[in-house]
C-alpha cells in the first residue's frame, strides 16, 4: 500500500485555519484595546492581515464594546484591501452612539465612495446621526439612497426615518412615511407620537395614541411616558390623569421612568398631591424622580418644602444632584426669597458636583436677586458672566426693574433697556414692557412715544391669552379675537346674569 503525500498547502492552511481560530477567541475574550493591538499584532505576523471575518471582528470590537477605540477601527477600516458591509456598519454604529455622531455620516459617504453596498443594518444607524446631527439635507440624501437599494419597506429603516424627520422639525415628512410604511410596529407608533409632541403638534399626538388600539397595537410603557410629557407639556390634567388609569389597569409596573414621568406631570399640571402620593409610593427613584418633584414643588411656590426634599435626598440617598436638580433648588430659593442659600447652591453646583452652570442656571440667579429687589446686584452679575447675555436674561432683570418700580430715569434702568433692545430690536414684548414701566411712572408723553415706535415698526403687541379644560378638551380664547360660537356663549352668560339676579331678588 503506498501512502500518498499530504500536500504541505494543506498543512499551511490549516495552520492558518488554526490561528484565526485563535485569534477569533482571544477577540472574544479581550477586555482592552491593548488586548486587541496586540492580538493585531499576531494577525499580522501570521499573514491574516486580508481575512475579512478577523478584520470585521476587530472593528467590532472596537467600535461597539465599552472600552471602545473608535480611531483605532477607523484606521483598520480605511486601510483594508478588503471589507465586508457589517465592517463599515459597525464602525457607523459606533459612531452614531457616541460623542462624533457626524463622523458616522462621513464613514457611510466613504462606504458608498469605495462601492460597498449599504443594508438595511447600515441605514437605521445613518439616520439615528443624521438625526443627533439636525443634518436634514444629508437625511435626506440618506432617504434617496433608501429608495436605491429597495428598503423602503423596512419598518426598522422607516421608524429611524420617522425619527429624523421629528427631529429635524418636519413633522409632516414624519406623518407621511408613517403612513405609507406596509409594516408597522409599536416603535413606529411611538416614533410618529414623539415626533407629534416635540414639535407641539399636540392634536395629531392624541389622535395617534387612540387610533393605535384600531389597528392592533397596544400602547406600551414608553408611549405612555411619551402622552404623560405631553399632558406635562400642555397642562392637560384631567389627560393626565386618564392616562395614569390606563397605566393602573393595564398593571404596568412604576418603574423609575413611568414612575417619573407621572410624578413630572402631575407636579407640572400643579397637582402637586397626586405629585407627592406617587412620589412616595416608589420603591426605586433616580434622580431625576427626585428633580421633577423638588422642582414642581418649586415652580408652584413651594420653596422651602423644595429644599427640605432636596436636603432629604442628599442624606437618605446616595444620588447625586444634577442640572435639573439645581435648577429646581434654585427656583426655590427664588420663590423663598433665599438669596444667600441660592449664591451658596449656585457655588456647590459647580465647585462641589463638578456641574458647570448652563444659561438657564444663571437666569434663575437673576431671577433670585430680581424678586430679592437687587437690582444692580443682578445687573453686576449678568455682566460677570462668562458668555454673551442673552435676550431672555436682560428681560427678566427688566421684568425685576419693573415689578419693583424701579426710578426709569435711573441709569440702571436705561442700561438693560438697551442692551435688551440692541439684541431684541423687534420683539413687541420688550415694547410693552418699557412703555408700561413709563406708564406706571407717570412718564405719558414717553410712553407713547414707545408705541408709536412699535406701530410704526410694524409690531404688534401680542393678544392676552387664557385657556379653559372643558370634559377633556382644552379652549383657548384670544384678546381681540372671538370664538365662532360667540353668541352662544353670550346667550349662556345672560341666562346666568339673569339667575343670579332672581337668586339676589329673593
């Protein structure tokens, strides 16, 4: 019997076989990017520098595992001979969902540049850093390319498009895509819902949530947290409080972000009651349960009950304080006439939890001296701050000048009307404002010079407004407007003046 030779590429390829073997496990096993150099390292000393699947688990790795390296996957990919999608999508997807959501856009650009073909994997991330990005144009680019490679159909795709859309403020192109998606899911109702309620397209947000039980679907816990933002957002109480039962009679658990979103709407429709029993009956908060209901507590005049749970949750809990949380306190000490506590929070929040003060932090110091009647404190103030002031702080210090009857002659005064006129020179409010302050000083001739400055600028001074919950719906009425049923209602307002006064009579 003559034994036949075993050709030695065989050997060599299995050799080969074994070592991408290896290398594939040492991959999984990996913990840091100095595992993974030096695993590239052996890559490339055993000639396996061109196999696709190595490379793809390589960027893999470093695009998506949390000890990621981005740069590094960057460099892998764009000098490969040869690359697979899933390569180019994992390094998209990194990027998506980190801090450089615009490099996302430029590696799917270089994909299409080098020929590779996008999938329906490719797409939803593009579209999640076009939307972070606020990039409509290239969105819709993105949409074309949809088109071109027949995935137009993909509920994933059309849900991420529905999103961009939102985002992007153009809620029409979202409810259009909604519409014509064949396939829909749950995502894709609450996709349409949350682009309706960030754009204040408040109707058709309603309108969506009732008509999804019509075609099958359920409402889950994210779109009920996205409708009790919405009733937060427009004050809609007796909503709010329909949309708690369906959350009670569909057994829903109040985890930390149900549970937050019913505490934020009930604080923010001023039902701070039913704020407090829900608040109190979570087992498990985080800290923004804790933000909404200091800060609800703040907002309706409650400053010191604000700062007592606030002083609570930083000794019975280990949760660290946040923005929103400081705003909260903040509000507080405005609405307690705390001036000291509010400068020595305002110091903590930065110096303390390393939490750098945003614009609206600094107005709520203004806001703080203004109602203290520190007037040229806040002013000082508004000029330390290391950025340019913008409109809405000069207003509210003018707004303090004016509840305060501050002199108009005085300097004060005549330098935040300006710098508020010099950024806002066409806002009618600020009008308003100046020309009631030289009203209520008895300055007439001034005070009509202002107007006529606003009438013949063309502005007009914005209609007083009030709204009324009527079963379920809000009405709204305008100064200088009427209602198409107007006569109605003043035929409603004659038979009442005409009881009451049978009622006075007897």
């Amino acid at each position: 019997m003559v034994r036949l030779p075993v050709p030695r590429t065989v050997n060599s390829n299995s050799k080969l076989l074994s070592k991408k073997n290896h290398c594939l496990s040492l991959l999984k096993l990996s913990s840091s990017v100095k595992h993974v150099s030096q695993i590239h390292a052996q890559i490339l000393v055993s000639g396996l520098q061109q196999d696709t699947n190595l490379l793809t688990e390589l960027i893999r790795f470093c695009s998506l595992s949390p000890s990621k390296h981005l740069s590094y996957a960057h460099s892998l990919l764009y000098n490969s001979l040869d690359s697979l999608p899933p390569s180019w999508n994992f390094l998209i997807r990194g990027y998506a969902s980190g801090v450089a959501p615009k490099n996302a856009i430029r590696v799917f650009h270089r994909m299409r540049k080098e020929g590779v073909g996008p999938n329906n994997f490719t797409f939803p991330f593009v579209l999640k850093a076009c939307a972070t990005c606020l990039a409509l144009e290239e969105g819709k680019q993105v949409h074309a390319d949809i088109f071109k490679f027949g995935l137009d159909c993909d509920v994933y795709v059309n849900n991420n498009l529905v999103h961009l859309y939102g985002s992007c403020k153009r809620v029409w192109d979202a409810c259009k895509v909604f519409d014509e998606m064949p396939v829909r899911s749950i995502v894709s109702w609450n996709s349409v819902i949350t682009a309706c309620v960030q754009n204040l397209w408040l109707g058709d947000a309603i309108w969506n949530f009732v008509k999804m039980k019509d075609f099958g679907f359920e409402p889950n816990e994210t779109t009920m947290v996205i409708m009790l933002s919405l009733c937060a957002q427009i004050g809609n109480l007796s909503l709010g409080r329909w949309i708690h039962s369906q959350v009670i009679e569909r057994g829903m658990i109040l985890n930390c972000q149900l549970g937050t979103a019913i505490v934020d709407m009930y604080a923010k429709s001023g039902d701070l009651g039913c704020a407090k029993l829900v608040f109190d009956r979570m087992e498990k908060k985080n800290v923004w349960t804790w933000s909404a209901m200091i800060l609800g507590l703040a907002q309706h005049g409650f400053g010191k009950e604000g700062l007592e749970l606030f002083l609570k949750m930083k000794e019975s809990v280990s949760i660290c304080p946040n923005y929103v949380t400081f705003l909260g306190v903040l509000c507080a000490c405005s609405h307690a006439g705390l001036v000291d506590e509010g400068f020595r929070y305002f110091y903590e929040m930065e110096h303390r939890h390393g939490i750098r003060p945003m614009v609206i932090h600094y107005g709520a110091m203004v806001d703080i001296l203004g109602r203290a009647g520190n007037l040229e404190e806040a002013y000082n103030f508004l000029m330390d701050v290391p950025f340019q002031p913008d409109p809405i702080l000069w207003r509210t210090l003018l707004s303090a000048c004016s509840i305060h009857n501050a002199n108009v002659s005085d300097g004060l005064v005549d330098k935040v009307r300006k710098k508020l006129l010099e950024l806002e020179p066409r806002r009618s409010e600020n009008f308003v404002i100046i020309a009631n302050m030289y009203a209520d000083a008895g300055m007439w001739e001034t005070a009509t010079n202002v107007r006529r400055t606003m009438r013949d600028g063309g502005l007009k001074k914005i209609g007083g407004e009030s709204c009324i919950v009527l079963e379920g719906s809000i009405h709204q009425f305008f100064s200088g407007c009427s209602k198409d049923d107007h006569e109605s209602i003043e035929l409603l307002l004659d038979g009442l003046n005409l009881n009451m006064k049978m009622v006075n009579s007897l």
